[in-house]
C-alpha cells in the first residue's frame, strides 16, 4: 500500500521554480531516503507535504485518498508528523509539557496531564523511547530532545514521520539508537521519510532512495540495488570522488600552542576549562565533539574575536595573553587565518558584492588594500573564483546571491589566499553539497601539504577521519582525550559523551 503519493508537484517563489512536476510514491511501513544537492527542492518540498507552503499545482494522496493540506494542523490530522533539523521545544518546560502543549486536554489541565502520561508512557515502552518526561528539555541531551520530538508526533497518531537531518547533531551512539527506533517504528507500520546528505545513513537504514537535483525528481530506486557513488553521480550530474588523495603526514616543528585556556562566558558558565594542545606544520589537527560542547568558543577566542579569561596562545615564536583584549587583525597579521563556523555571521557581509568579500578582513593589505582600484579588486576576484570554482563566476554579483557551497568557497578562498601559516577552520562543509565538500577537502590537503598547519573543527566525524592526522575529542568545554582518526566509533562516541574509554 503507497501511504502517500505526490502527483505533478510543482512550487515557484518568483522567478525561482523550486519544485518541478515532482511525481513521488512511499510505501506504507517503509523508510524512505531524499537525498539531493543544496536548493534541490527537498526542504520545499517536505514543507508542502507538512503545510507550511501549499503547491502551485499537482495532488496530494495519503493512503489512496485525494487530500489538501494548507496547514500544518490539517497534516496532523491526515497522520502526517515532522521533526525538524531544529527542534521545536521549549526548553524550560519539561517534556510531557512540550509534547502536549497545544493538545492540553481542554480547562481541566491536570485531568489532561494525567492521561497524556499514561498515553506517553505507553508509547516509550513500545518504540523504545527512554527518557524522564519529568525534566526540563532544555536539561535533556539532544538525542533525548529528539526523541521527544519523534514522541510528540507519535502522540499525534502520526503514521507518517519525516525527519530532516536528523543526525546533525548526535554522537555516533545517539545515531544508532534513533536508527534502531526507525527500524522499530518500521516494525509497527509506521512510514519514515528521512532527509539526509549522509549518503551512508542511507545506505544503512533506508529501504528506498529518491534523488532531487534542481528541483526535480532524478530518480527513485531500491536502496539495495544503487550506491554511494551511483547516488552522488545522480545528486551532482557528474562522477565526484569520495576517496582523498592523503600523502602520510610529515610534521614539522609547533606552529601553533594553547596552554590553560578558561572562558567563562557573561552568564557565569564555564565555557572553556584547561584547554591546552599543540599544532605542527604540515598536519590536520581535527577537533571533534557534539556541536555546543566549547568548539566555538575555542575558534573564536583563538581568532581574537572573544578574550579569555585566562589562557596563554603561541603563534611561532610570539606569545599572546588570551586574557588582554585583542581583535582578529592582530592574529591575521601573527600569520593566522580563519574560516569562521557560521559564514553568515562572521564570515562575509552578504550584501555586499563577491569582490568586496574577497578583502574583507584583508583591506588594509598590500593588493588586499581597500584603496585598490575597483577594477584590479575585480580582477583578483575573478582569478580566485575560477581556481576555486566559484559558481556563477562573477565578482560584481552579490554575495546574498551566491549558494551556500559557493559563499563557503569564497570565504576559504580568501583565508587560503593570504597564505597563513596556521589556518582554523570550523565546520568546513556545513550545509554544503557533495561537490563542494569534494572541492573544499581538496584544498585543505593542499594547504597541508605545502607544510601549513590547519586546525579544523567539525561535528561531521567523517569528516574529521577523512582530514585529520590527530583528533582531539571535546565535551563540556574540556579535552577528553586524543583519538586516532580511524577509532572506533564506540570510542570516539565515549569520549564525544564525555566518557574515558576504559
């Protein structure tokens, strides 16, 4: 049986078709992956199916019945639950409240209460989803806060649950335990629809695969008779290696040194707690860790933007107190780059045209001078796009107008350009689609090679095991230990859950 069919789909926001005569079936009690490059029309296209937009054109079937769904709360009632890649808590409230909340059960609240928690708790034993409904989300681990989520729908009587990038933020032992909840919800009949750019998640959970690539549908097929490189090929149109040429690393001497490194934000909390590690040349420092546990404050106090509260930092042969108040030209001109977590916030002026980002930090240097000619400042940038395969190509366009994949090259292309000799880089590939990630990881391991030292921070663990030569692993704002990039998952999970491996 389908348990929900999309015939002719079809959304445009302007001059921008987003969705394009998309014809989609999943089967009832199956998981079902959507994969697809950045702006492919997937996120659209589940929003369509939730409520929050309604199509230009095409059909809507839930379980062979023709229906429309303008809201959010006529999919509920058609059975049809989403967990965002943003969880939607409040996180003083505690996790019966959140799952009720809007469904309290009429004026008398207690009376509500007490049969949500019966119901709830029926539920958990079920699908096997553990956790104290009694204690404030915003206290709960995220693995806990998504199930939650995934609980708060099945609350709802959703029979359909689409979950969007919903590994993002878990450790590899929180991962595979929400895979074991699908396979579970599987098991009752339940329907997944999972959005990931994980094609090995696919790979492993998923029963069926669709393939978006600008906004249409490339194609559907049975997960057990394709690839992840047969899938990456339909996602980018063309062949893209996910094998790194990686010569063995040949450190040199220490380029960068942190010793007893405390932050303790304006709340009172310690954010930073006796953070201390070296970088040599020629090596790719990875540090790994569920996103919020200090990897930020780490980027951002070493690249001067923030002061410690105590703390010693060594670039070469100069040594620079973390505590006394500093700002990141300094640190750019002791020969430190940076490529900030969020490009957005801190990495480029998105109004502003390409050619004027390419300088952005940079102007008050040599050909990076803000008094260049406007003419030369073009054609500096139109050299750095084509060597860095900025997509379209031109300097004048502005940055606002550029995906996310190709703002993220422009940023790395300015900090590589400066030629630094310690780079810190921080989620490198966050929310950028696989060619981009290709072309971004290449780079880096050219930078490497030519004896840069490179600090990268990224919760995408394949990642920092493709990249690093060493991992440091963080938790609560500590350094739990240093892994191998080829450790075990159980082990690089214990330590990302702040655990010592015995």
């Amino acid at each position: 049986m389908i348990a929900l069919e999309l015939i002719g789909i079809s959304k445009a926001f302007g001059p921008v078709q987003a969705n394009h005569d998309i014809h989609l079936s999943v089967r009832q009690g199956s998981i079902h992956g959507i994969v697809g490059e950045n702006g492919a029309g997937k996120s659209t296209l589940m929003s369509i199916i939730y409520g929050f937009y309604e199509a230009d054109s095409g059909q809507i079937r839930v379980n062979n019945q023709d229906v429309t769904i303008r809201t959010s709360a006529q999919a509920i009632d058609l059975g049809i639950g989403m967990v965002h890649q943003h969880f939607m808590l409040v996180e003083p409230l505690n996790a019966l409240e959140n799952i009720v909340l809007g469904m309290e059960g009429g004026a008398t609240l207690k009376h509500g209460l007490t049969h949500a928690r019966q119901k709830l708790m029926e539920l958990q034993r079920e699908y096997g989803l553990n956790f104290d409904l009694n204690v404030p989300v915003g206290q709960l681990p995220i693995g806990s806060q998504q199930r939650v989520e995934i609980l708060k729908a099945l609350y709802r009587d959703a029979d359909t649950l689409i979950l969007d990038e919903p590994t993002g933020v878990l450790t590899p032992e929180e991962a595979d335990q929400l895979f074991r909840v699908l396979e579970k919800l599987k098991s009752q009949g339940k329907t997944v629809i999972l959005i990931t750019h994980k094609l090995r998640e696919i790979m492993a959970i998923t029963d069926r695969v669709s393939v978006m690539r600008r906004g249409t549908m490339v194609e559907t097929l049975d997960t057990a008779n394709t690839s992840t490189d047969h899938l990456a090929e339909l996602m980018v149109g063309r062949d893209v290696s996910f094998r790194l040429d990686k010569a063995a690393c040949q450190p040199g001497a220490v380029k960068l040194s942190v010793q007893g490194l405390n932050y303790i934000d304006d709340s009172g909390v310690a954010r930073l707690k006796d953070v201390g590690f070296e970088l040599k040349a020629g090596e790719i420092l990875g540090v790994a860790g569920v996103s919020g546990n200090g990897q930020s404050e780490l980027l951002e106090i070493l690249g001067g933007m923030y002061t410690a509260s105590s703390g010693q930092l060594t670039l070469g042969d100069k040594t620079i107190d973390l505590a006394e108040r500093s700002n990141p030209t300094r640190r750019r001109e002791k020969g430190l780059g940076h490529v900030p977590e969020d490009r957005h916030r801190t990495g480029l002026v998105t109004p502003f045209e390409a050619n004027e980002n390419t300088i952005l930090g940079y102007h008050h240097r040599g050909e990076s001078s803000a008094f260049i000619r406007r003419s030369k400042l073009v054609e500096l940038t139109a050299d750095q796009m084509e060597r860095y395969d900025v997509r379209p190509p031109n300097p004048k366009l502005k940055t606002a107008n550029f995906s996310g994949g190709n703002q993220q090259k422009l940023v790395i292309a300015r900090e590589i350009e400066q030629n630094p000799d310690v780079l810190m880089v921080g989620q490198p590939t966050r929310g950028v689609d696989i060619g981009a990630i290709e072309a971004i990881h290449t780079r880096l391991l050219e930078l490497r090679a030519r004896g840069k030292a490179i600090l990268l921070v990224s919760v995408e663990l394949d990642e920092i095991r493709a990249l690093a030569d060493r991992v440091l692993v963080m938790y609560d704002g500590q350094i739990m230990g240093e892994a191998r990039p080829d450790a075990s998952d159980a082990e690089m999970g214990q330590l990302m859950a702040g655990v010592i491996p015995a």
